[in-house]
C-alpha cells in the first residue's frame, strides 16, 4: 500500500514537473519573441521620427514658411533629428530616412533612460510647434496653394501619421512583453532573465487635424 502511494507521488510529481517546464520554456520561448518584435518595432519608430523631422526641416528651409516659422521649425526639427541615435551632422539633405541605423542603447531600460527622455521632449516639442505652424486651415491652405508648398505638406502629413502608427505598434508590442512578464511563474523562474523591461515611449505626436 505504502509503496502504490509512493509510486502515485512519484507520478504526481513528475507530472507537476513536467508541466512546470512546459511552462516555463513556453514563456520564455513567447517572451523571447515578443523581445524581438519590440525590438524590432522600436527600431521602426526611431527611423520614422527621423522621416517626419527630416519632411518638417525639408519644409522649413524650402521658403514656404514665414521666416518666423521657418526658424522655429528648422530648430525644433534639428533638434529632434540631434536626439536621434546615429543621426547625421547635415540634415539638409538627409534621404535615408534613418535606414541602417544602430538600434538604441539601453532600449529596454526600465525606467526610461535620460537619453529617451530627451528624445520624447524633442519630439513632443516639434509636434507643437507644427501645429502652431501649420495647424490653421488658412496655413495649410495658403501652403497647399503651390504645387511644391502641397507637396511638402502631404509628405510630411503622411510621416506624422505614419510616426503615430509606429508608436502604437510599439507601446502595444511593451504592452504584451509586460504583461508576460507580470506573472508570478514568470517572476518566480526569472524567464525574462537580467533583461530590464521594456517601456513604452511617450509622446505628444497628435496633429491637430480634425
């Protein structure tokens, strides 16, 4: 008798073991993936922050602007492009738009490091100062009036909304490494490793279009 309930512990136990590691290889094979797809998504964001400052610097220098504007902008766009790892030293005729860059240092740092701080500011601050450019109808519509002035505007509308996208994709790629990473079992094992935890990266990129 003592030896049947042996044998059924014995069972028990590798049964719970068996599942253990079941899980644990099965977390660590979707934390892993998951890793590389904000890793992945946070390397597209950073190339396109760099299209959208590079299409506002095109436009501020392109004499479309008053020159109030096209001062501030210019600023605001360089200062945004000099917050960018990898970022070139002349940025007038930047046509890459940030392919084949390093990804960032630090990327999944958690909290966000000084760098990304900075980089968040920049690029809230030139989202601002593009809509107090360019966020009236009769500023666009006086820019739209000339074919290059139109044409300047769509493309830089087309990266800022495509800017908006790629933060999405990636908060919500943070999103589902934290929420893996969050469970106790996950925790209890230390499946993330030493990898610090991702963050999702916060910024005013809203257009002020209706």
């Amino acid at each position: 008798m003592n030896e049947l309930a042996l044998t059924g512990w014995s069972l028990v136990i590798a049964v719970a073991m068996l599942v253990t590691l079941w899980m644990v290889l099965g977390a660590a094979t979707r934390l892993d993936r998951l890793h590389r797809r904000v890793h992945g998504a946070r390397t597209t964001l950073d190339a396109q922050l760099v299209r959208r400052a590079t299409a506002a610097w095109d436009l501020a220098i392109s004499g479309y602007l008053d020159p109030a504007s096209s001062i501030v902008v210019a600023t605001a766009a360089r200062d945004a492009l000099d917050h960018q790892p990898g970022a070139v030293e002349d940025h007038g005729s930047v046509g890459d738009g940030g392919a084949g860059r390093r990804p960032r240092p630090g990327a999944f740092q958690d909290p966000p490091t000084l760098e990304e701080v900075d980089q968040a500011m920049a690029e809230s601050e030139l989202s601002r100062v593009l809509r107090a450019a360019l966020g009236g109808a009769d500023e666009r519509a006086e820019l739209a009036a000339d074919a290059g002035g139109a044409e300047l505007l769509d493309r830089l509308d087309r990266e800022w909304y495509r800017v908006q996208l790629a933060r999405r994709f990636y908060n919500d790629a943070v999103v589902a490494v934290r929420r893996i990473r969050a469970k106790g079992y996950v925790r209890l094992f230390r499946i993330a490793g030493r990898a610090p935890n991702p963050q999702t990266f916060e910024m005013d990129d809203a257009t002020g279009l209706q």
